[in-house]
C-alpha cells in the first residue's frame, strides 16, 4: 500500500497561475482536458483575460508548447503579467478550439 497525501483532485475547468523563475515569468498548470491531444497553443493575454487557442499546423509563429507530466498535468511558461491565482474558464465564451479565462473570475483560496 503507497503512503502519503492522495492526489489532488482539480476540477477540469481550473487554470492555475504562479511565478516562474522569475517576476517577469507566469506558469500555468491546469488538467483541463481541452489540452489533450494538442501540443502547441497560442496564448492571447488581453487586459481582462487570457485565451489559449489550438495552433493550426501552419502556424510557426507565437506559440507556446504544453507539457505534460505523468499525472496529468499540462504546464506552460512564459514572459507574462497575468496575476497570480487560480481561475475558472468561461465556458459560454470558450469552445472546442479555444478556451477564455477572465482574471475576475478568480477562485478563493
């Protein structure tokens, strides 16, 4: 029997905000499911959201690519202001192809 703290369960709809290696640098990680089977995103930020969009294979510039851990994490990092926290994507602005998260919609935590 494995020891230790049970794994965390995160809703689908969950983006996670954090520092990078640095205060300019952000780092998401999320479990949504929206980045399955996609590897490369381009990442809009706009003043009151952000939103990941699938990269059209003929597209060579501005993406991002997604990395994916064993347990289901995917994790991007970049150059970014984005406030730090954990938010909740917008499911009326968002679709198959691209996702909206507004920094208002910030969980407590």
């Amino acid at each position: 029997m494995k020891r230790g703290r049970p794994p965390l369960q995160v809703p689908n709809d969950v983006i996670f905000v954090s520092l990078g290696r640095g205060n300019a640098y952000r780092q998401i990680n999320t479990k949504s499911t929206f980045f399955d089977g996609c590897e490369y995103f381009i990442i809009k930020e706009d003043e009151d959201k952000i939103t990941f969009e699938r990269a059209p294979l003929d597209t060579r510039r501005n993406i991002k690519k997604a990395v994916k851990d064993n347990a289901g994490w995917v994790r991007f990092q970049f150059t970014s202001q984005i406030p730090v926290g954990r938010y909740v994507v917008d499911t009326d602005d968002s679709d198959e192809d691209r996702i909206v998260v507004y920094y208002k919609e910030q969980l407590a935590v």
